[in-house]
C-alpha cells in the first residue's frame, strides 16, 4: 500500500512508527480475550497485531483501497475488515467490548456522531481506547499546519467531548524524546512517575508526563481496566530520526544558499509538476508535487520571485491549472496580487485543464526585482465535499505551469 502522506505504513521507520507501534502495544495489552473494533485501522497492521491477543477483531477504515489492502494481507480466522466510517459504523449495537481509534479523530469534524457511534457499538462495561494530537503542544506552539487535519481539539475539549458520553475517563500523555529513564526494577506501584528535566544549574520534576503532543484516554461507563502505561523502546527508530533530522537540516541549509542564488528570468516556465523548479519560488500554502502538478492548500498560496533584472514595464503572468469544481460547485474565483495589490481576477465554472491570463500594470512592477505573487481562492473546497474522494483538507487549484512574461 503507497503512501498517503499523512498514514503510517509498516516500514516507515522514524518518530511516527513508535508513537503508532506503542498505541497499539497499549491496546494489546486490553484486549486479550475481547471482541475488538479498531475503527480508521488503515493499512491493517495494528488490526493484526491486536487479532494476536483479542477473541475476534474488525477493522473499519473509509478508504476502499485500505480495506482491500488489509484483507489480502492479513488473513485470520479471527479478523476482518469492512468500509465504514467512525460516524457510520457497519456493525449491530453492542457488538464489541473495546473500541479502538488511534489518530482518527483530527481528520473530520464529526466528533459527537462518532461518539455515539462507539457508545451505541460498545458493550455493558465496554471501553474506548483513543488517541488525538493536543492542538496546543502539536500545532499551537510549535507553529505546525497539518493540511491533512480537519478539526484538532485541545486537551480540555477532548476531555469534555468524552464526558459528554462515558461517565468514566481517564486521560494520558504520549510523546517521543530523548533521555534517561528510570523506572521500578520490578513491579512497584508505589513509585509515582515523574517528568524530570533542567541544566547543570536548574533541575525540576513534575507529576506525569510533561507537554505532550498526544492525549490517550480510556473511556467507558463501567469501572475502567489499568492501562499498560511503559516506554515502548525503539532504538533503530531514533537513529533513524537523528540522521533523517540532520539530512533535512542539511538539506535545508542547501535549499536556504539556493535561494539566495535562484533568479527568475521572464519568459521562462515555473513548472508545478513533480520534478519541477516551482519548489524553488513556492514560499507557502502549497502541497507536495505530484505528476500533475501542485494543489494549493491554503485561501492565498504565495510565490516569491527574485527577478534576473528590473522590470522594465507591464508584465503578462499566464498560467495553466486545473480548478477544483464539480457538479453543485460550478464556480470557483481566484483574485491575483502583484506585491500586494490585486491585479486582476480568475473565474472558473467548469473542469479540466484551463489557460488563464492577467497583465500586471508597469506602475506596480517597474524598477521592481522582487515580485511576491499572491492566488486569494474564493471558497476552497475538499475532495470530500465534492464527492470526488474522502480526503478532507482544502483544496483551491492543480498549478501545472506558470510563466511572467513582459507585456
């Protein structure tokens, strides 16, 4: 199964496999004996691993090909796999003594359906195991924009979320670091758990895990099982993590010096496709190239040109894309900006490919060698309101080419 750029898959290496490997290590040690549901299971994995210890497990996920994927890999007498979603899940009421969701919940804004959902598939003394990005620690203070997540809660939110539907529940912390640990020699639940950190100078401790990026809680309206809290030890998973960071510095250090070298000569074509020069000039709101071209993922995706000489006079910017429409969204408008004043507008009312121009007065470029192109898109839309596929974050433009030209 290729990857989608959000789902882990087996093999991936690095921080995301062991923050996933160690959810579902958790879950493994619940679910021995139970019927579980693993709602949003992807590629399957986690399924099986829980199917090792649990009485029978179902796997749910709303991507077909996922569902496909993960019955043809992992055949067992005591697992399957059916498409679903966590607010339409295909199962009869109390079907199953734990339900299990990993890193689901950020990716749609269906919160209080998929709660009852779990609740009305949930067993008498049944129980919730789930796992949410803490938007504060994740997104907030680290300045992270997932394009993949639809809704992210606070840590707070999610807590309240949970009591609206389970009078038991319990909230833990998960994030990767690097450090020294050290826990009881034998089992003994007399020593609390504390974080501890500092300096030379300073060192502090406080209860439970300090700052973390993910919240696991364990919900139910019975009396709630102990949760295997531990370390899950990854060693290859956090060399590989140290040269992946230290090739990416590396690689954006180089990226930072072609920057400061990369000059735009009018005339020629910034191409948007994978393998393409527009990363060079891309300063934000765009996805990752494919084949195709690159999706604008924000309302005002940008462009910086440093040009090879002043403008002489009005320039022609052309541009070859693909707007995101479809029937019951015939219309989508794209308002251009030169150095931050509009220059003219795009209008959209049908699918496929389309060649577009506008011309950029003198007065707003001559003299100029920078030039910050701005796209506003009226109403972005997602894949998934449109009917098209379930991927939720939204979309404006494919850009396939791009050229400035002088007028």
């Amino acid at each position: 199964m290729d990857w989608s750029g959000e789902r882990y898959i087996p093999g991936m290496g690095g921080q995301i496999e062991t923050e996933h490997l160690h959810r579902y290590a958790i879950a493994r040690e619940l679910c021995s004996g139970l019927d579980v549901l693993d709602i949003a299971c992807g590629e399957g994995y986690g399924a099986r691993l829980l199917a090792e210890r649990a009485r029978s497990v179902a796997g749910v996920d709303s991507a077909p090909d996922a569902i496909a994927n993960a019955a043809a890999r992992y055949p067992r007498p005591n697992l399957q796999f059916r498409h679903g979603t966590c607010a339409e899940i295909p199962f009869a009421e109390a079907s199953f003594d734990l339900v299990v969701s990993f890193e689901t919940i950020e990716h749609h804004d269906r919160h209080e359906e998929m709660m009852s959902e779990f609740r009305r598939v949930l067993r008498p003394g049944g129980v919730v195991l789930i796992s949410s990005p803490d938007k504060l620690h994740y997104a907030d203070l680290p300045g992270r924009r997932n394009p993949y997540h639809v809704k992210e809660l606070y840590a707070d939110e999610f807590e309240s979320l949970l009591r609206r539907y389970f009078r038991e529940v319990r909230i833990f912390g998960q994030r990767v670091c690097f450090g020294s640990y050290v826990m009881p020699f034998r089992d003994d639940s007399r020593q609390a758990f504390l974080t501890m950190k500092g300096s030379p100078e300073c060192v502090a401790a406080e209860k439970g895990i300090a700052d973390p990026v993910y919240l696991v809680a364990l919900a139910g309206n019975a009396k709630l099982p102990e949760l295997a809290c531990g370390i899950f030890e990854n060693t290859r998973a956090l060399v590989e993590s140290v040269v992946q960071m230290r090739v990416q510095q590396a690689t954006e250090e180089l990226e930072t010096q072609w920057r400061r070298r990369v000059f735009y000569r009018l005339g020629d074509a910034i191409d948007f496709r994978q393998g393409g020069n527009a990363p060079l000039f891309g300063s934000e709101g765009w996805a990752i190239p494919n084949a195709s071209g690159t999706w604008s993922v924000a309302e005002r995706p940008a462009l910086r040109l440093r040009l090879t000489e002043p403008a002489a006079g009005a320039l022609r910017l052309s541009a070859r894309l693909i707007p995101l429409v479809a029937p019951g969204h015939e219309h989508i408008s794209v308002e251009v900006f030169a150095n931050g004043v509009s220059v003219g507008v795009w209008s959209f009312g049908e699918a496929g490919v389309a060649e577009v121009a506008t011309t950029i007065p003198g007065d707003r470029v001559q003299g100029q060698t920078e030039l910050t192109l701005e796209f506003l898109i009226d109403e972005p839309r997602s894949p998934k309101e449109l009917g098209l596929s379930e991927d939720e974050h939204k979309l404006g433009l494919l850009l396939i080419e791009l050229r400035l030209d002088p007028a």
